[in-house]
C-alpha cells in the first residue's frame, strides 16, 4: 500500500513496475547509508519519541498528566512513528561532514507530509480530554464520543504517512538524486589585484 502512495503522489505518469522499482531503490539508499546517517536517525528518532512521549505521558514525567490512561495500541504506535520520523531526518544530513553546497535541500512535499505526520502521531496518542483544541470543538463528551474513536486511524494516517515520505525521499536519492552544481573555479589572488588595477590612459608611457 505504501509503494502504491508512493506512485501515486509522485508526479507524472509512472510505468506499471514502478513500485517494484522504488521498493528496489529505497533498500538500495538505505544500505548505503553511512554511520553518521545512522547516528543522525537514531538521534532524531529518540528527540521525537521523547517530546510525543512525555507531553503525552507515554513516558511518566512529573510536568504533564492525562485523565485518560493510556492504551496498549497507543506505545507500538509511537515507537514506529518516532523511528519513522527519524529515519525521515536522517535523509537530510550530508553521508560525510565534508561540507556540500549541492546538499542543502529544501524540505518539500516530503518533509511536509512527515511533519504532518508527526503531529497527527501526537493527537493520536494523546489523551483525548486534555487536548485543549479537541475539547474547544467539540467540548469533554464530544472529545470521548467522537475523538478517541477517531484516534486509531488517526493513528493509521500518521505512519502512512511518514512511511509514505520516507521511502519518496529514499527513492529519490537513488532513481532520481538532485543535480550537483558545478563548483567555480578559484581565482588565483594576483589575478584579481590584476584585474582591479585602472588601466594605464592612452598616450602615457
């Protein structure tokens, strides 16, 4: 389903085999990753579990509370969109730390899609009576009645999602990787100071 997503977010029209083609790819970009990839995606998963899991008391902490306990659905789900989410991050740090200006990308549709993600993680496995926009709609018995049903596919939504963005952005970097700009060439110093100094008039010698 996820390659399915995939095919059909990517623009233009794509042959028949192209989710075999971008599952092909997406394991080939992660086998090439390199440690501080590795590094950088267990850091971001571990930053994203701890603020879901703490404003959302998965993880008991002294400064937040929830009046509905929480659910045995609520701790895979956050572990896999935080590992999701993380590995998402890792796809925008440099393979090396030898500085690239070809690697500064912008977020785009990928990093949209999982920062939505994300969010959507955090309303699903919140406490549906302590979110303050929820009970602004649609008040305490609203939020019990009509949100924490909602919150599973709240759930679905996000990690598809995330997954979504996540294999879009491996497939890029392997089918389709952004162009390198072609670095200038360096002028030599006395060139330069050659070149600012004022021609001499005609007729001096």
């Amino acid at each position: 389903m996820l390659l399915a997503m995939v095919t059909l977010l990517t623009p233009g029209t794509l042959p028949a085999r192209e989710p075999a083609r971008t599952a092909v790819a997406a394991s080939r970009a992660l086998r090439a990753w390199t440690p501080r990839q590795v590094r950088a995606a267990v850091l971001a998963g571990t930053v994203a579990a701890l603020v879901v899991g703490l404003s959302t008391v998965l993880v008991p902490n002294p400064v937040f509370s929830r009046e509905i306990a929480t659910l045995a659905w609520n701790y895979p789900v956050w572990l896999v969109a935080s590992a999701l989410t993380g590995m998402l991050a890792a796809t925008y740090v440099r393979p090396t730390s030898t500085p690239d200006p070809s690697d500064d990308e912008p977020v785009g549709t990928a990093g949209r899609l999982g920062m939505v993600g994300g969010l959507l993680t955090w309303f699903a496995v919140g406490c549906p009576v302590c979110n303050k926009i929820a009970l602004l709609a649609i008040g305490y018995s609203g939020a019990l009645t009509w949100f924490a049903p909602a919150q599973p596919y709240l759930a679905a939504l996000a990690i598809t999602l995330t997954a979504v963005a996540l294999v879009w952005r491996l497939r890029g970097q392997v089918i389709c990787p952004a162009p390198r700009r072609a670095a200038r060439p360096r002028r030599d110093a006395r060139a330069v100071r050659a070149a600012a100094r004022p021609s001499p008039s005609p007729g001096r010698p």
